[in-house]
C-alpha cells in the first residue's frame, strides 16, 4: 500500500482528531443536550458537524488525493443535508429519523475504507 502522505490528514493523530474525532464528539453529544440546548440548535450542530467532517474530507482529498475520501466528503454533506431535511421535519423517516441518518452516513463513510484496499489508498 505505500507510506501514508505527509500531507494526509487522516494519518497523523492530532491532525485526524480535530478533522473527524471532534466533530464526532460533539455529534454524539448532542444525544445529551436534549432539554439544554433548543433543538433546532441542535440540529444545526448536527448537521455542523458532517459539514466540519464532509469539508476535512474534501481538503483532504485536495491535499494528498486520500481514495476514500473523495466519497466520504459527499457522503459527509449529503448527511449534513438530510439532518437538516429530517430534524426540521421536510422530510419523515419516523421518532428514529435522525437516528437513520447519523448511522447511515457514518456506514456509508466507513464502508469507503474498503475502497483502499482494492484500488490503492491514494488517486494516482
């Protein structure tokens, strides 16, 4: 598979955590904000967080051309975009709604991982 790029964010540790591991942290935090925070707050802190994590994964992409996130940055936004469909109520998936659509992009972004493997971590 080659050395990770020294540009590639996803492979040092600090670099990865401000990218991906802080956003993850305040979206699951939001599970105990109910009744502390007003909740269309905390759909857009939500939906802010796949942003913060679609815009790592597009600079990402720019910078050392990582496979897997070419995909997961769209994922990433479009995960954004159906919270905020979902969470303000455009669009109905159910009480679980919201739920759906966490799990589901974060599936959907780590199942580009797999990518990797078969056609090289990096875009030629």
């Amino acid at each position: 598979m080659g050395e990770p790029s020294p540009k590639d964010l996803a492979a040092r540790p600090l670099p990865f955590f401000i990218s991906w591991g802080m956003p993850l942290l305040i979206l699951f935090s939001m599970n105990f904000a109910e009744g502390i925070i007003p909740f269309a707050a905390i759909i857009l802190i939500m939906s802010g967080s796949f942003i913060w994590m679609g815009l790592a994964c597009w600079l990402n992409a720019k910078r050392c051309r990582r496979r897997h996130c070419y995909y997961s940055r769209i994922i990433f936004l479009a995960g954004a975009l159906a919270i905020i469909l979902v969470g303000f109520e455009i669009v109905s998936l159910g009480p679980d709604g919201l739920i759906i659509v966490v799990y589901t992009t974060l599936l959907l972004a780590l199942l580009t991982y797999l990518t990797e493997p078969v056609f090289g971590k990096y875009v030629k």
